[in-house]
C-alpha cells in the first residue's frame, strides 16, 4: 500500500477504530478473521484471494478477479480444494431489487423462453484523467465493465449457457490516450450462444447526462425492461423546455443498496453455511466471452467457441 493511502487511511478511518495495514499479509493473520472483501488492483486479486485462502479466511473478491483465464482457472481449482473457505466474486447487480425481480419473472415464465439480452451500461464522461490511469490497469473495456452485463446474461439465460460464436466494435470520442492500450470509450458486442440465444452489449464512458444502465430481456412470449429511463427519482419538471428529469448522477447512487445486499448475502451464506449466490465457475464463462469481445475489438474479428464453449484456435 503506498504511503499516501496509508496516511488517507489514517486520516478518515482509524478515528473510527478501523484497523489499518501496510500489509495484505499481515493482516489476513488478524487472529478470529473470519472474512475479507478484496478491492485491490485488479492485477492482485487472485494474489490476495489465494493468501486468504491459504488462512482460512473467506473471501468476496471484486470483479474482474484477473484478466488471464488460466489464472482464474487456478484460483477456481484452488476454491474446490479448500471446500470449508468460501470466495465469490463481486458482481454487484444480481444484488439489485430491479434486476433479481426481473429474474424472478423470467423463471415464473411471464415472457416465456428467454432469447434475446440487451444491455447497456453508459457512464458519465470523466475529463479528471484519473479514468485514464484506472483504464490502463484494470483490464479494458469489456474485461472491467461489459464483464458485469455478461454475467447478467448468464444469470438470464442460464449458468450453464455457452458461447458460439461473438464479435466485437469501438471507437474512441473522447479519451484518446486509451489507443495506446487498445482501448476504446465506446464499444459494442455482440456474442451469439449455442442453441440459439443472443446478447447484445453497449458500453460508454462518456455519456453526458449521468450514469445511463439498462437492459431488456425479450422472450418468446414477451420482455422484461430494467431502468430505461435512468431517472435518479419521480420528480419530473415540465416547462418551456419540455418535460426534464434528473438522470442517475453515477453508478454507485444506482447501486449503492445493491452492494449492502450484496455484503447480506454473503455473510449469511458464511455464518449461516448456506451457498453462495454466484457459482465461481461461472465467472470463467463470463470472462472467457470479455476476452473473447476485447480480442475482437481489437483485430476486428470474429471469435468461434465449440459445443464446449472452449475457444476454437
């Protein structure tokens, strides 16, 4: 941990009793730990993940937890071998009131067979240059951010859904300096599933009037639509400049009591030894197809997976 974080920490959280570290190590030997959030830098997730592991500590471990499928692979192997420690990965809006009423209609049958995922996530546009150093690290576009509607589909469409066959576009408006790590701040994918089913993904990060996320799920019988207005209330003023409503200003004020629900859940299955929501193995299809969409986006071509889901070479 760098030292102005550690002063940070001092400054806005020992007042509060919150233990502070300048060693990942040394604190997961905290004696009666019983679980850890990791929220490091992509690139020591699994190094993180594994040390708690290795002690007995639960993890749930923020997304993307690498962006190297074999190392997932690894940690997922390493999960099954410690069976008494659980980890599940942070995909925060399975935890969203909107987004699990919406799959509690999609299994009642409301729109019938689920086909078709649409989804959107559109974040404002950040002209700091802190998004820049954050992008450099933290695994691209589809890796760091479609990742979320992917999973979404997976839950959806069915865990055990596997790619055939996808492709990817983008471009850049405004943050020019992501052409030096094969980035883009616009993109879209499209990932075709076998047996039919399909997914459409569009991602911005420089949207202009707040944190714009939605996503439809169309079905043989009808569709189910989730925050296509990104309203951040009721209130809607009409004057002579037509009917106005405030937008969501980010995606933490969209998400923030999906992230308590989230931390719920996950303590619960602990202390009271039921499953986790999210199966690990899962995060392995779902980043398979992120890094199947970024390849695309960045040669242009389309990407084939077996009956398996495995990647034709």
């Amino acid at each position: 941990m760098a030292t102005h974080e550690i002063q940070w920490a001092k400054d806005n959280l020992q007042l509060e009793g919150v233990g502070i570290f300048a060693d990942f190590n040394q604190m997961v030997r905290t004696p009666y730990l019983q679980a850890v959030i990791i929220a490091s830098p992509t690139a020591l997730h699994v190094e993180h993940t594994m040390v708690a592991i290795a002690h007995g500590v639960h993890v749930l471990c923020e997304k993307p937890v690498t962006t190297e499928l074999p190392v997932l692979r690894g940690l997922v192997e390493a999960v099954e071998n410690n069976p008494n420690t659980k980890v599940m990965v942070g995909f925060v809006r399975r935890f969203d009131e909107e987004y699990r009423s919406a799959l509690q209609k999609i299994q009642e049958g409301t729109i019938g067979d689920p086909i078709i995922v649409r989804s959107q996530g559109a974040e404002k546009l950040d002209k700091s240059g802190f998004f820049i150093e954050y992008a450099r690290q933290s695994g691209s576009i589809f890796v760091d951010t479609v990742v979320h509607d992917i999973d979404l589909t997976l839950s959806f469409l069915g865990e055990d859904i596997k790619p055939k066959a996808l492709w990817a576009t983008g471009l850049i408006a405004h943050h020019h300096e992501l052409a030096e790590f094969q980035d883009v701040d616009n993109a879209v994918g499209i990932v075709e599933f076998w047996g039919g089913k399909i997914a459409h993904y569009y991602h911005s990060r420089t949207t202009a009037h707040g944190y714009d996320n939605c996503t439809e799920i169309v079905g043989t019988e009808g569709k189910v639509s989730i925050n296509l207005v990104p309203h951040s209330n009721r209130v809607q003023v009409s004057n002579f400049m037509g009917i106005v409503q405030d937008a969501t200003p980010c995606w933490f004020d969209r998400y923030r009591e999906a992230f308590v629900a989230e931390l719920e859940q996950f303590t619960d299955s602990i202390l009271e030894g039921k499953e986790l929501p999210l199966r690990l193995t899962s995060a392995c299809t779902g980043l398979e197809i992120a890094l199947g969409l970024q390849e695309s986006l960045r040669t242009g071509c389309k990407i084939e997976f077996d009956t398996n889901g495995k990647r034709k070479l």
